[in-house]
C-alpha cells in the first residue's frame, strides 16, 4: 500500500512549495500539487505542516567502550530516540581500542547494529595508528562501502594519533576518494594541562575545561588542515567548539583547503558554567571538546548560516549518572559525552530557526542535505525528490512542550537539555515509505534499518554517488 502526504509545504535546502507526496515501496514517486491517491493508498493530511526530507546525524556513538565502561544506548534504543525526533539516518563511529584491528572493530559494529536499528545508518571507521595491515585492512573496509574514517589528534580515553600516522591515514584517504573526520585537539598541551591540574588538587569537574583550552582546539584544527593542505586528502573537523576553532577551519577554507566542518548542539546551546557546577551535576555535562564559554556561540550560529560550518550534528554519547560518578576523584575519570540524538531537529528550529539565527532551508541543508552529500548519501538521501528513499519528517510547527527525561526514548536517567522548551515536533516519521514515528511515539518495525553502503567520491562527479 502506497502512501500520499497532502497539503503541505515542502522544504528542502533550495525551495519551498505547496505540493502533494505519493511514496510507492520505499521511495518517492510523484511530487506534484492535488495529486490523486492510487486505490488502496493511505493518506496523510499535513496541512499547516512542514514537509521536510528524513535528517542525517553525521556524528553519533551508540555503541563505544569509554575507560572501564560503555555508552548506554543500543542501537534499538538509539535508533527509536533519533526517529521521534525526526532523525531517519545516523552515521555512527567506530573506535576500537588500540589492540583491536580495525577489521575486528568494523565487523564487531555491524554485528551490534544489524537487526536492530530502526532507522537506516552507516560507519565511520576510526583509526588509532597505521602500519601495512591497517591499510590492507581499511581498503577492504571501504570496498565494503565505509567510505568515512576517523582519526583523534587528541584521544579522550587514549593517546591521539601520531603525526606520521595521520599523514598515512591521510595520503590513503586521498588515494581511495574517502573523507576524514578529525577530534581536532593538541594531544601534548592537554596531557601536560591534565598532569599539572591533578597535581594542584584543581580535580573538579570545572577544570575539565581549563585542561583542554580553546587555543588547544584550534591549534589542532589549523594543523589538520595543514595535513590535509600537504595530503590531499579532504576533511571534516567534528565539533568546532569555539571561535579560535572556527578562525581555524574559515582560514583552511580560505586557502583552498577540502575542509568541512560541524557543530554540535551542546555546543550551540549549553555553556561551560552548566560543567561548573557542583559534584556529580558538574560531571554530567563533561565531554570533549569542552562546553565552552557563551561569547563563542554568536560566532558559531553565524557562521552556521554564513556556510562556514557546514553540518550540525549531536556528537550523541550517552551516560547515565552512575557512569559520570566514576569520575568522583578527578574529572580525567569522567566518561566525555553528552547525549542528544532525540532532540536535535526540534532543538535547532526551535533555537535556531524561530530565534532567527537560522533560514528554514539552510535548517534543511545543514541537518539533511549537506551531511548526504559530504558522506556520499545523496541523492538517496537529504532531498525530496522523485526516486530518492522516501524518508520524511512531516512537521507540526505549532507543538509546544518541554524536554524531560523521564520521556526520552534514550536509554539514560538524565537529558543535558532538561526543562528546554520546544517549539514544533515531528508528527510523522517515514523511513523508506514506512511510518515509524507519530507525535513523539515510536510505531514502526525495530529492525527495518538498513546499513547504507557508500562509494568513494571522485572529484570528477558533480555530487557523490551512493551504492545500491
């Protein structure tokens, strides 16, 4: 039975129009204005609604081993958070440790997400360090069709990627037509930083940032691009946190350099004195890069509609309060991550388009479009168009509540957005053709995402290609 979606207007990153959606199987077959409905065709009435194509989160960890624990949600319950909040793709990354290969690390998180995930996703592959085998291994990852991978100048849990071996990742990277995401931070200042703190007694969560200053950001972020400058390779810096970053990356991008970069929420909305307070509510809002100081947002938000930051995402790594109480004898012990995946869509038309920081359609390129388009997803996803993946997010502007935990389909006993008024929700969620979600409700089939399998991009294609 086909779908028809009538009455309202369709918002994608370059238009907006009235017109009607028939979906037949799992894509999009007519777009057009009082198109009639087939025998036997559901029909969705969406008028005074939003019709917008099914958002990417390019930065998700549902599934990560953090010092001597794990993140909380699996991928049924991330995958039910990020759909009623109207996220239908989600690139996740892989990080194994340092003893583990990356072919036992990649085949591990395939094992964890198939048959569970209710929304489609794919990888990409972090890399600690780099020597033949490794590169046997990621060009067989990337036939596989994991074309992302990712490398940490600075670990949270692990020391940061040498520099000879970020030029190797790099120069591969270049050579196979992949893109790198970077944790762009000087591995040295913060361990000397993190050394001298605990030493003083400073072990409150409040120094957490101190121990990882903006001028850390941005001096990996510059380097990054340096490398990618020398390589060839093209980049995406994840979570610019600040100002400095952000000169960082409008610099590189000024030079001609393949740089990309994202925000993510936390970042765009919550500051560093949500990480100052006292004892365990301080550790709940510890992740990396730092919440930083309020100053840095209008620069952010700016630059998030100027294009310079292309994509925003959540970064979503969830632990709940017991996990962040490890770090009761010094914040180097907190387990880094915030949640997030559940919330971000409303979050940013909240906050960003109805506050006037944000154009609806640059809201529609910067959470679905560009991230299709810079892992190599579009057009099957980030558009509505006829033959895309029929995956749409019919949008109820005028909703109006509050984010709670004890609501939330993520699996953690806290929301680091608690109490944050929303203004507009999904009302109904499609992936593929299927309704999944319904006024914040998850009603589909856990079990219907599909791992999407990419193909390198090329420069000679006018936009990325993607695999059956």
């Amino acid at each position: 039975m086909g779908l028809l979606i009538k009455g309202g207007e369709l918002v994608t990153a370059d238009s907006q129009t009235f017109a009607d959606v028939l979906v037949e199987g799992d894509t999009i077959r007519q777009i057009g204005p009082d198109l009639a409905a087939p025998p036997g065709t559901e029909i969705i009435d969406a008028t005074g609604k939003l019709i917008f194509p099914g958002f990417i989160d390019p930065h998700v960890h549902i599934y990560r081993p953090f010092m001597s624990t794990f993140t909380k949600d699996t991928h049924v319950t991330a995958s039910k958070a990020a759909l009623v909040g109207g996220t239908t793709t989600f690139l996740e990354m892989i990080c194994p440790s340092r003893n583990q290969s990356v072919l036992t690390g990649y085949n591990t998180w395939k094992e964890k997400a198939d048959g569970n995930s209710a929304c489609d996703y794919a990888f990409h592959m972090a890399v600690t360090q780099y020597d033949a085998k490794t590169e046997e291994q990621l060009r067989a990852i990337v036939a596989d069709g994991a074309t992302s991978f990712k490398v940490f100048l600075a670990g949270e849990d692990c020391p940061g990627i040498t520099e000879g071996d970020l030029y190797e990742v790099l120069r591969l990277a270049a050579d196979l037509g992949v893109v790198t995401a970077a944790h762009c931070e000087n591995a040295e200042l913060v361990a000397r930083l993190q050394e001298s703190l605990t030493a003083a007694g400073r072990t409150d969560p409040e120094w957490h940032e101190c121990s990882r200053p903006e001028i850390a950001e941005a001096e990996g972020t510059g380097r990054f691009a340096a490398f990618l400058e020398v390589t060839g390779a093209t980049g995406y810096v994840v979570h610019v946190s600040c100002a400095p970053a952000l000169h960082a990356v409008a610099e590189a991008k000024r030079r001609g350099a393949k740089i990309y970069a994202e925000a993510i929420v936390p970042h765009l909305l919550l500051n560093k004195s949500y990480a100052e307070r006292a004892g365990l509510e301080g550790m709940k809002y510890v992740t990396s890069p730092p919440l930083r100081h309020e100053r840095n947002q209008p620069a952010t938000w700016a630059a998030l509609q100027a294009g310079i930051i292309d994509t925003v995402a959540t970064g979503h790594a969830p632990f709940d309060t017991r996990q962040k109480a490890l770090g009761m004898q010094g914040f180097t012990q907190i387990p880094c991550g915030l949640g997030g995946i559940e919330d971000r869509v409303n979050l940013m038309y909240t906050y960003g388009v109805n506050r006037g920081r944000l154009d609806l359609r640059r809201f529609v390129d910067a959470l679905s479009t560009t991230p299709a388009k810079i892992f190599g997803l579009y057009p099957r996803k980030g558009v509505l168009a006829v033959g895309s993946d029929a995956d749409i997010v019919v949008y109820d502007p005028t909703y109006r509540g509050a984010i709670a935990a004890a609501r939330q389909y993520s699996n953690s006993d806290y929301n680091c957005f608690e109490g944050f008024a929303i203004e507009g929700r999904p009302a109904v969620v499609l992936v593929r053709g299927k309704v999944q979600a319904r006024e914040g409700r998850f009603v589909g089939e856990q079990g219907r995402g599909k791992l999407l399998r990419r193909t390198p991009l090329h420069e000679d294609a006018q936009e990325p290609v993607f695999a059956a």
